[in-house]
C-alpha cells in the first residue's frame, strides 16, 4: 500500500548560486562549494528525485509511478500525463542575476520536440534588502522594439522590475520574460520541464573565460508580448484557513499558515498532494503514517490517501500543490 512519501533532493551547482539551501533551509550540498537550486521533487530524466522513506525507500519517482500509476498521481492525472511525474519543485537560491530567459508553451515545445512547456510560479522564502527580480514588460511592447533594446544590450530598461520581500508569490506563464536577482530564495513550482531559453546572460564568463549559450532566435517565437496589468500574486495570509495563489491548468498551490491541528480532507480530489514546508515544522498523518515535515521538506501524498492530519509544532507555513 502506498504512503507519505519522502524525498532526497538533487542539488545543483550554478554559476550565480550561494549558500541559504544550507544556511536557510538546512539541507546539506556537499560537496558543492556553492547551490543553486535544490530539485526538492523532481521526474526529469537524470534527475529524478530518491525516496528517502518506507519500502519504497531507493526507487526513483517515475519507477514509482510506473508500478502505481493512478494511485499515485489519479486518474485524470496519468491519463494526461503517463509515467512521467509532472510537476517539479525547486528551491533556488540567486546569490547573482540569472540570466534573462524565457520558456516555450506546451504547443511550441511539441512543434520543436521538447516535451512540455514550463509554467512556473515563485514563493518567496528570504530576500535581502532592496531584492528586485524582472517578470514582463515595462511597456507596451513588439518583436521590432525588443530586438533593437536587446541588439544595443539594454535590454533591462524595458523590462519590468519588481521589488521583492519574504512571502512574496509570482506566476510566470510560458512565454513570460523573467530573472531573479541577487538576494533572493524562493520556491518554486512548475510543469516537469527543464527547457530555458537564454536571452542575455549580464555577459557573464566562467572560470575558463567562457560565456553560456544565448537561445536569442529560439527566444523570439516563445516570448508573449502581451501586455500585463500586475504581475504580482495579490493575497493576504490568513491562519488556519487555505488561501489560493496559483490556479491553473498544470497545476494549484495553496499556502496554509497553521498554528492548530488541522485535518484536510482530500477523498474527492483525484489528483496527488504534496506539502512543501517553507516555514515552521509539524507533525503530519496520513494513511495511518506519521511523518515530521519541517522548512525545507516536502512530503508526497499519494492519490489515495483520503485525510491528513497536521499537527503544527508550535506553527508552520506549508505549500499545499495538486492538480484539479
């Protein structure tokens, strides 16, 4: 029978990573001198996430998906999606500017054979003093204009800035231009997808003097220019009540703030759950399984487990994440 599923991250070394996937959140990257990201749940081939827990302790997601299908994911879900898991979690710790990129829609990646598109969404967990990241346009805007501001390597003053705070929550569609900026660590949520599209890269060099690939021409017909009235996720947080932040076809995210025990029940959902700790630590219960889940954890409920028991120790601040 299946159970709460624990996970060992897989970590990322970046040229623009740091040090808060340890000091923030606890979890170890040696031998890594610095992280960028930590693949907290992940189905990509080659890096896929390693139960950590129970009899399955060792098998890789989609090894697991491949033997429970429905039961793990739901019906709907695996009829959509076969054996591969589609949602994948990161943390990402930006100690530099990413690079300004974009990701191709699922009709775009099917064109060029890429699998799926990437629609993503930000949860921030820390950010420094005056932290700003980039998501959209600051203007109207045309293939014309954006190739003239990117061929002159100004592109950044059409771009829209945002200043950023712990708490924070961003949804980034496909084709939406976007980079974090120094400072920043988040969580994120996104379509199993790890196909990024370079536009410019602050001309940066690695230790070899070399720069990273541009995908400027691949870019172009990914990029939406449509303009956006906000581009932040506007919600206030209310304790021990689930509030939406991200509702869309690959996928919903609640954020639950909880300082009481409190009892989900998920008997007419047809979709897994997974628990992202971002704050706090709470004892959790599910199919007659107890599991202790704290900041920087994740736990993967599958399908057909009906109710989960949260016991929050004294508090705790968990991204709830299914597919309806």
């Amino acid at each position: 029978m299946l159970y709460p599923l624990k996970f060992k991250p897989v970590f990322k070394d970046k040229i623009w990573g740091g040090r808060k996937i340890k000091t923030k959140l606890g979890l170890d990257f040696a031998p890594l001198p610095n992280c960028g990201e930590a693949w907290a749940l992940s189905g990509v081939d080659g890096c896929q996430s390693m139960v950590s827990n129970g009899f399955l302790e060792g098998n890789e997601l989609n090894e697991v998906l491949e033997i429970y299908m429905d039961e793990l994911v739901g019906e709907k879900v695996y009829l959509t999606y076969g054996n591969e898991f589609p949602i994948l979690v990161k943390f990402i710790d930006a100690n530099d500017y990413l690079s300004i990129q974009v990701h191709p829609d699922d009709a775009l990646a099917a064109r060029r054979n890429i699998g799926k598109g990437k629609t993503e969404m930000w949860y921030i967990l820390d950010a420094e003093p005056e932290a700003e990241l980039i998501t959209g346009f600051n203007r109207k805007m045309d293939t014309a204009v954006y190739l003239e501001f990117l061929k002159q390597k100004r592109l950044k003053e059409v771009l829209n800035i945002e200043k950023v705070h712990k708490g924070d929550a961003f949804f980034i569609p496909s084709g939406r231009i976007h980079a974090l900026g120094p400072g920043i660590l988040l969580a994120e949520i996104q379509q199993t997808s790890d196909t990024t599209y370079r536009i410019y890269d602050w001309d940066r060099v690695d230790e070899n003097g070399k720069s990273r690939e541009l995908h400027t021409d691949l870019a172009l017909e990914a990029i939406d220019f449509s303009p956006v009235d906000s581009f932040r996720t506007n919600y206030s947080s209310i304790v021990n009540k689930p509030v939406t932040l991200v509702d869309c076809p690959y996928f919903t995210t609640n954020l639950l703030a909880l300082d009481r025990k409190t009892d989900k029940d998920y008997t007419s959902l047809d979709s897994f759950v997974i628990y992202l700790c971002v704050e706090g630590r709470a004892e959790i219960t599910g199919d007659n399984e107890v599991v202790n889940l704290t900041t920087g954890e994740l736990i993967l409920f599958p399908a057909t487990t009906e109710e989960v028991s949260i016991k929050p120790e004294p508090n705790i601040k968990v991204l709830e994440i299914y597919i309806t």
